[in-house]
C-alpha cells in the first residue's frame, strides 16, 4: 500500500477518469490519460524453461518455483530451471510430459497432476512415483487426464478429472473415486470438473468443485456434495449453469466464473450472500466478462483475470478499479501473452503468471513510480512522441515537448493531456519549431529553445512567436538554440549552436556574447552543457571541456576551475553534463566519465564520487535534487540516489522494460508537489521519492543442486546428507536467491570449511568447483548480499568424502603390523650377513675413500666459483667498468683451467700455478693492488712431470688474502713457494698481514659466524689423501712475530706425497 496520500490519489485519478471523452477533435480539448505501473520481466526458454506454454506454477515451502509446462516439468531457483521428463527406460520418471497442475503434501512433496494420471515426487529420493486414479478404467484418457490437484489442511490429497473427483488413500496406495449417482441428489452434480475449479475452503473442511453442471461444495469429513440438486440452505450460489474458474480471496469470499452472465460471482460462505465482482454500479469501468479461464488473488486482494479471448483483467478491489493488460511486441515491459492459466505470488511479493509465451513477473506492490505514455492517447503524435522537454508552471501544468511540432499541456489536478499546436497570430498560420530541445517558464510564458532559433508561447493566448533577439554573424551563422535560463536578476542566458553563451537583458534588449574556454586561451567556441545558480546569485557554467565558470554580474566577469591534476585521488576534468547548487554554496556536477563531482568555492576544492565508490557508472547524464536534499544521479543504468551529508549512496534501478543499459533520460523536472517526473524515449516516468523503497533486505539462499562430473543432482532441505566416495571429490555446487527478476544486482560468497583458507568472493557468479578434496567432513557455506548491502546468514551444506581404503584407520594398522613383520625379519637377516660384509668392507674403503675425494674435489668448483664471481658483482656494483672487464677476461681464462682440471684427480705443477697466477692476478684486481706476490718454484722441480692435486693451495692463498693482508693498513705482500723435500712436495704460503691472533679480533667483532668452506673442505682432501697413499699429509701454520713479539704475518706450510709422472 502506498503512504503517501498525494500519491495514491495520483494513482487513482490517472487510472479512472469518466467524464473524459476520448478521440474529440478539437486540439484544445483534454484528453485522458492511461498510466501503466506494471512492468513486467520475462523468463522463456532462452533462460532455460523446458517450453513456453505453462499450465501451473507453485512455490514450494523452500522457496523453489515449480513450472508445469506442455512439455516438463521444471523448477526455478531465482537463477536457474532445472527439467524433469518423462523417460520410458525409467519408471521412476515423471509419468507424463504434460503438467496441468502441482501441489505440495505436509512432507514437502510434491503431487503432479499429468494427462497420464498422477506423479508423486518424493524429493529425499529424487524419484516419482506414479498412479492413475482409475487403473482399469475402459476410458482410461478421461478418467485420468488430471486436470486438478490438491492437498487439504488435514495432508489429504485430491484430484479431479472429466471422470469425477478423487481422494488418494495412502494405505492402500490408490485413488478413491467420487462420482455422479443419478440416484442420489447428494452425490457430485456432474463428473466434468473444469481445471482451476478445485479450491479448499480457507476456514471449512470443505471443497469446492466446478462442473459443466454447476457448483459443489463437498464436504471431506461427511463425504457429502452440495449442488444445485441438494441446497438445504437455498444458497443462491448454486444454479445448474457451468461454473469455473474458482478462486477464495483474502476475506474468505468464493470468487466462481459465470461466463454466461459474463461475470465473477462472489459469495460469502458464512451469510450466504452474493455478489458480483465486475458490477458496474461499485466500479464504473467493470468490463462485461467472457468465459475466463482462471482467477488468481493475490495477498493485496487484487484479482487477476484470464479469459479465453485472449484477455488479461486486474482488479484493484482497494480502488474498484479495473485495467486490462494487453502484450505489445514493442513493449519489452508488456505482459507476455494476453492469457495465462495459473498465477503465483511468492514470499518476495514478485507476482508471476504463467502464459502462452513463458513467465511474466512483476511486482506492482511496491512500485514507487508510474509509467504513461502520451502517445497512447494523442493520435497527433504517431511517429513523433518522443519526449524532448519538460517544464512545470507555476499553475503545476506540466507542459511537454515532443517530436511534434506544438506542445502538450499535462494539467496535474485533472490529469489530462491538452494539445497546443504551433501556430501564430492572426490568422493561425503554422509555426515551425523544428524540434525542441528546452523548455523554460519566463515570465508566465513557455520559452522553446530549437533547432530553429527561440520561440515564446504563450498560455494565454495560445500563440507562439519568434524571439528574434538572438544575435548572428559570420562567426556564428546559425540561429540554433540549445536551451534558456533566466537567473535571480531576470537576465536570460542561451545556448547558442554549441558555440557561444549569449546575456540577455530584457529591459534594454541588449545582449552579450560570450566564448567562455577563450579565456583559457583554447579554444575559438565553447559548448556550454550546464548553468545552475547558487544562494549567492552567482550563475555557474559547465563546459564540454570539462571547466566550471562563475559569473560574478557585479564586474561581469568569469572565474574558470578546474580539478588539479595533482590532487589525490585524482578529480578527473570530464564533460558537464549537469550541476546544481546546493544551499550552502557547493555545486554539485554530473560529468561524462568522470563520476559526481562537488566543488566548494569557499575552499577551491573538488571532489569525486565514481563506480568505485558505489556509483552505478561513473557516466553521469542527469543531476536532480529532491525535496529531502538528495541528489538523483541520472546514468544508462538508472540512478544513483547520493545523500551530500551523509554521503552515502543508495543504487535504484527503475525496471520498466528498458533495453539493458538504456536507461537515458531525454528531460526531467522536479514537480512543486515533490514528485519526480523524467522522460525516457516516448515515455513519462513520474517517481514519488519518498515512496522509493531503499531499504535492501537479505536475500533468502537455497543450495539447489550438486553435479559430479557434470552430472547433475537436485537438492533440498529435508535431501540426505551427502556423502561422498573419493573418487567423486570433484563436484560442482550451484546456489541461488530466492529474489524476483526485478530485484538488482545479488553478490555471494562461499566457502567449504578444511579447504577454503577464506570466504571466496564469487560476485554474481552462483557455482563453486572443487576438485581434489581429501576425504573427510566439511561445511558448505554460501552468504548473499544486495549490491553494497549487509550479507545474510550463510546457509550450510554438510559433505561426507569417504576416504581411500588405504587412509582408514584398520589399513594403516594392517599395514603398520607387516611393516614391523618386514623390519624383524630384515634385521634377523643382517646379523645373518654381518660376517660377510665385513669382509666386503675392506675392498670398499678404497672405493668409498677414491669416490670422497671426488666428491670433495667437486665441491672446491662451486665454492671457488662463488668467490670469483662474488669479486665480478663488486666490480660491477662500483661501476668500476675497466677493472670489471680486466677480471672477466681473467676470469674467463681462469675457468676454462678450473674446467680442464676438474676432471682430474692430479693435475702437474706448471697447470696448478698457471692456475694459482691467473687467481692472484684477479684478487689484485679486487682488493685494488693492495698487495703483491711472488711465485718460487724449485728450479730443479720438473714442473710438467710434478704431480699434485688441483686447487689444494689456492684456499690458503685466499685466507691469507682476506684475513692477513684485507686487515693490513699497508700494502702487503704474499710468497708462494713450491720444492720438493725428503719424499713429499712442501708447499708454503706466506704473507705478512695482521697475523692470526688479529684476525681472530676483528672476526669476533662482525655478526657473520661464517666457517671459510675452502679450507674445511682442503683439510678434508688431505686428509683422504693420506689415507689413500699411505704418506703423511699434513698442514702448518706458523705465526710470525718480531723482537717485540708484534704479529709480521703467518706462514702455512703444506706437505703433499711426492708423486712424479713418468713418461711411457
């Protein structure tokens, strides 16, 4: 029920207006109106219906929305149809394709009347089973071609057919029959029952049943028929004429279709009165009804009507009023087919009524807006009703600009249009507009700005005249006006081509033209969008440039501003479509791109809203304020309503049939009495904003079904657990909410508990994909929200995954006790062996020492590459680019050495010091020449026949290097000397750096506690050598000190086998 009184007797006055005459032909003369506030949205079988003719409809207590079509039967979960068929290899099928009817018993099952008899669908199982209400019936098609079906307050169900009406007895698992006995008056009157003529009493334990012999009121505990035959009570009700449809409404009365009287009888079962719901005397427009083919009442009371002409009634009983809905192919919004056979309400309010061409819902309840469309009712405008302007005098007549040449008075007390063609004094001649595009009231007088210049009219006297004041040139040739504004001193402003701001002063008939973006010095013209003025009297102006001007008509100068493009966020500098002033001097902007925009003069600041902050676009087209303050931001989605206190943001969407993104308003004003009136195309839309519902309520979830590998199950609230085997955990998991079509934008979240980390945003996506899940039990959740709303309670799923055989727990106990078995076994069998390994052993120390050292020899490589390459980055961090390139030609020749030798286990002296030149010669590089070296070999050493392992003196060289010598405040100076003593190779390296005890200080004083690898892994090699040859290896380290017992450096002596090759 609408609250707003002004409103509803709005609604009541466009709806019924019997003192207008329709079709007159004087042009000054009213005509009626015909609003529209249903809009209807439509679900066929491109959404995924199994076909478009619907027989029934029936929401189930989950909320679920069956479908019974002429070919399936289909449940929709506000996203999607799920179908069930008739399948002949399955008797656990549906037992017919063609549904007439569908109940629901106290389990939440479903009953399904078919032309095959009935279908009893238990959802726990996902299967039907089917009876035939006469099995052995020798007129098996009309007996049991169900055609209505029930289930009474006690959990009874009843169906009726052409072969009389029927109690289905779960006992004995078969149908009762209920027939006409010519001997017995109190019996059914006759066995042709109509569809939707079977309805329970709401407060009797009775039935009522339509016959093509009339009405009977069965009683289910006495078993007894009332008709026309037996009337003890003389209720006036029961006549022998056919009477179908039936339908209660809200205040208990039966409503029965009379088709031969033309009418809907109502009959009040406790006083037994009469009636008729289409009586001309309570509502003028009753129409005289044909034969109806059902009547649904809605929770408003109000009747929806379907006759078999092809007729679509409704009846506002709160008003008396009625409106025939009528499909139009150029209405998107218009009722799906002029005929239906079954209608809903569900629990959201969303009404929907099942025809010829699929579902049509809408939900006239709530809306907050009307619809009409002047061209239904103005033949004049055939080919030329699109809306361009719009305007309200100070009498509230709303006058219109259209394609036509002329304009239309929209007189707001009366309702009616009244049209004022264009034609000018004294002899009428016509007047050519040439398509207006802004209306203006100046001075009682309706200002037309066109494609042809600016002309006045007047209301008075009913004449237009041409206002010739507009200036022209060579500069600015045409004489096009795009719209007019006068301000608080009575100065009119124009639009003039795109091009110019032209002042007006009507006392001296001066003007001023203006090119605003010259003053930035860019451009030659300028194509004023917008003017507002604010509280001050200043008139404010937006460009297509995207500057704001204020003119100041004290100095009769313009101030430009413009968003800094350094600000943060950023203000985007975008097209002005449209600003207001509010009435603390802030002005506020509808930009093209660049969201809402306010700037605050006393501050020189703006700001900006965009799609991210909750805009619906961030292209803004239209800027309205109402009368609580609230801005309406007009875009091709709808509007945005934004609160300037608050700043908050609450998205509409206004359905009336629109194309998707269509949404552009060509006008808009906003009415003295506080409604909002826009132009959309040919069509008015006049909004009551306090009416406007903004509050968002929690949608209602439902998991409907699960598919694994893409086979599909439907589920329900009283469905078994699911329970899983392991090799089924990939599955699909589909949600939905339970809202109608009109309703906005739904986001869901989802997670299933031990798998998901977190709540997964899915946005406006309802299905969830796991593959992979380990066995064990979890918890489905999903939660909905509407867009920038509170999200809802999640609903839950339980899942079971039955793990492998080999993760339960009798496996991995089984498999634990073979595995103790095996080890007992296996160590009984070691001490067996342990002999014979023992002496294996001896033999393999060889081999295991040979392969110790060449593990040892390959971990030398890496770590001596490291430090070379770790000396390059130095270089290259110091962009020392000349000693980078000297070290990497070293470099280079150092490695194909270090690759050569890495192979081999000995390698001769000359290859070893060639090897140990090429490193020292780098680390002088390094350290900057910071010392010198000298190499001394034994001259009577054969070089090239002196064996010794690679790369066994180098680390020591290092570790004099960057612990003797890197610490020294002087240069220094390292000797490398090689000469062969009494049967081994001595080889020593000596520095004179800080010595070894001051080292071991500055190291303590570092945080790295790193062991040098090289001479770890040194010390390992000589080791493993020893052993290997049977000769004493070992290292020195001597610490050199002066007379003052000062450090002179260290010195490390290191004996290796002498080994010679010898030539073959």
């Amino acid at each position: 029920m609408y609250r707003n009184r002004t409103f509803c007797l709005g609604l009541l006055i466009f709806i019924n207006l019997p003192f207008i005459l329709i079709g007159q032909q004087n042009p000054h003369q009213p005509e009626a109106i015909t609003p529209n506030n249903f809009f209807f949205t439509h679900l066929t079988a491109k959404n995924g219906l199994s076909y478009n003719l619907i027989n029934c409809l029936h929401q189930d207590r989950e909320g679920y929305i069956w479908v019974g079509t002429f070919n399936g039967l289909n449940r929709f979960d506000g996203q999607r149809f799920v179908s069930f068929k008739y399948n002949r290899n399955n008797p656990h099928a549906i037992a017919h394709n063609t549904i007439i009817d569908i109940c629901e018993d106290k389990s939440g099952d479903l009953w399904i009347a078919t032309v095959n008899g009935v279908s009893h669908y238990v959802k726990a199982t996902n299967s039907f089973v089917n009876y035939l209400p006469e099995p052995n019936s020798a007129e098996t098609f009309r007996n049991n071609t169900v055609n209505n079906i029930l289930c009474d307050r006690n959990g009874t169900i009843w169906a009726t057919s052409l072969g009389g009406v029927f109690e289905f007895d779960p006992n004995r698992k078969q149908f009762k029959a209920y027939k006409h006995n010519p001997a017995s008056l109190a019996s059914l009157s006759s066995n042709a029952i109509y569809r939707n003529a079977l309805v329970e009493d709401p407060r009797r334990t009775q039935l009522w049943i339509g016959s093509s012999n009339g009405l009977n009121c069965f009683d289910t505990q006495t078993k007894t028929f009332t008709n026309y035959q037996n009337n003890p009570d003389h209720a006036p009700i029961f006549t022998d004429r056919p009477a179908y449809p039936l339908a209660f409404d809200q205040k208990g009365n039966l409503l029965v279709g009379d088709y031969q009287a033309g009418r809907v009888n109502t009959f009040n079962p406790d006083t037994k009165a009469i009636g008729w719901l289409n009586n001309p005397e309570s509502a003028a427009n009753a129409p005289r009804l044909p034969a109806l083919s059902a009547i649904y009442v809605d929770r408003q009371n109000n009747v929806w009507l379907s006759a078999w002409e092809n007729k679509v009634y409704h009846f506002q009983s709160g008003k008396q009023q009625w409106i025939e809905l009528t499909h139009s192919d150029s209405n998107p919004a218009s009722i799906a087919s002029n005929f239906f056979w079954d209608a809903i309400q569900a629990r959201d309010g969303t009404l929907y009524l099942g025809g010829l061409y699929g579902l049509s819902s809408c939900r006239p309840a709530e809306s907050s807006f009307i619809i009409f469309n002047p061209s239904d009712n103005l033949p004049v405008l055939k080919g030329k009703a699109r809306i361009t302007a719009l305007v309200e005098d100070n009498k509230e007549t709303v006058w219109i600009a259209t394609d036509w040449n002329g304009l239309i008075a929209y007189n707001q007390a009366k309702q009616t249009y009244i049209q004022y063609p264009a034609t000018a004094s004294p002899n009428d001649l016509p007047v050519e507009i040439g398509g207006a595009f802004h209306l203006t009231v100046i001075e009682d007088e309706l200002w037309i700005c066109s494609a042809k210049g600016v002309f006045v009219f007047n209301p008075k006297s009913r004449q237009y005249r041409s206002f010739i004041e507009l200036p022209s040139g060579k500069k600015n040739p045409q004489n096009v006006a795009l719209w007019s504004f006068q301000d608080k001193r009575r100065t009119i402003w124009f639009n003039q081509s795109a091009r110019f701001l032209v002042h007006y002063n009507p006392q001296t008939k001066g003007y001023k033209c203006y090119n605003l973006d010259s003053l930035s010095g860019s451009s030659e013209t300028t194509n004023v969008t917008a003017v507002g003025e604010d509280a001050a009297g200043n008139v404010w102006f937006g460009t297509y440039m995207g500057r704001l001007y204020q003119y100041q008509a004290e100095t009769d100068r313009f101030t430009v501003h413009v968003p800094n493009p350094q600000q943060k966020p950023r203000v985007l500098q975008q097209p002005i479509n449209d600003l207001w002033g509010d009435p603390k001097g802030n002005i506020w902007m509808a930009t093209e791109g660049g969201g809402l925009i306010r700037f605050d003069p006393t501050r020189n600041q703006f700001k900006a809203w965009m799609e991210n902050d909750g805009l619906l676009m961030d292209v803004c087209n239209r800027l309205l304020a109402d009368q609580r303050g609230r801005l309406w931001v007009g875009t091709y989605e709808g509007f945005t309503i934004f609160d300037p206190i608050h700043e908050q943001v609450v998205n509409t969407r206004i359905d009336y049939g629109q194309r998707e993104n269509n949404f552009f308003s060509n006008a808009q004003c906003r009415l003295r009495n506080g409604m909002i009136l826009y132009a959309n195309a040919d069509k008015l839309i006049l909004i009551d904003p306090a009416q406007l519902t903004t509050r968002q309520t929690k949608p209602e979830l439902l998991v409907s079904s699960i598919a694994i590998f893409e086979k599909s199950k439907p589920l329900y609230n009283h469905s078994p657990p699911i329970e899983l085997s392991y090799k089924e955990n990939f599955f699909t998991l589909t949600f939905s909410s339970l809202v109608g079509p009109q309703e906005g934008l739904i986001e869901y979240a989802y997670r299933l508990t031990s798998y998901d980390p977190d709540w997964v945003l899915s946005g406006a996506r309802t299905f969830a994909t796991y593959t992979g899940v380990k066995g064990g039990r979890y918890l489905f959740e999903v939660k909905a929200r509407q867009k920038d709303g509170a999200w809802s309670s999640p609903i839950r799923l339980p899942i079971y995954i039955h793990p492998p055989f080999w993760e339960t727990w009798w496996f991995q106990a089984m498999a634990l006790s073979v595995v103790i078995g095996l080890v007992v076994l296996g160590v009984k069998r070691r001490e067996k062996n342990l002999v014979q390994q023992e002496v294996e052993k001896s033999a393999f120390r060889e081999q295991l020492a040979a392969s110790e050292m060449k593990a040892l020899r390959s971990q030398m490589n890496p770590h001596f590459l490291y430090n070379s390459l770790n000396a390059i980055r130095l270089f290259v961090l110091q962009n020392d680019s000349d000693n980078a390139d000297k070290y990497l030609v070293k470099f280079a020749r150092l490695m194909r050495l270090i690759l050569d030798n890495s192979r081999q286990e000995w390698v001769n002296v000359a290859n070893e010091l060639e090897q140990l030149q090429l490193y020292l010669e780098l680390e002088q590089l390094r350290f900057n020449y910071k010392f010198m070296f000298l190499i001394s070999v034994d001259p009577n050493l054969a070089q090239d026949k002196t064996m010794i392992p690679p790369m066994i003196i180098q680390p020591y060289i290092e570790n004099a290097i960057l612990h003797g010598l890197a610490h020294k405040k002087g240069p220094g100076i390292i000797t490398v000397t090689i000469q062969s003593q009494a049967g081994y190779l001595e080889c020593v390296v000596d520095d004179d750096g800080v010595g070894r005890q001051r080292a071991g200080e500055l190291k303590s004083k570092t945080v790295s506690s790193h062991k040098s690898v090289g001479l770890r892994v040194t010390e390992d090699r000589l080791h493993l050598l020893g052993q290997r040859s049977g000769q004493q290896t070992q290292v020195r380290v001597i610490d050199k000190k002066n007379e003052m017992n000062e450090p002179l450096g260290t010195r490390v002596i290191i004996a290796l086998p002498l080994k010679i090759e010898h030539s073959e």
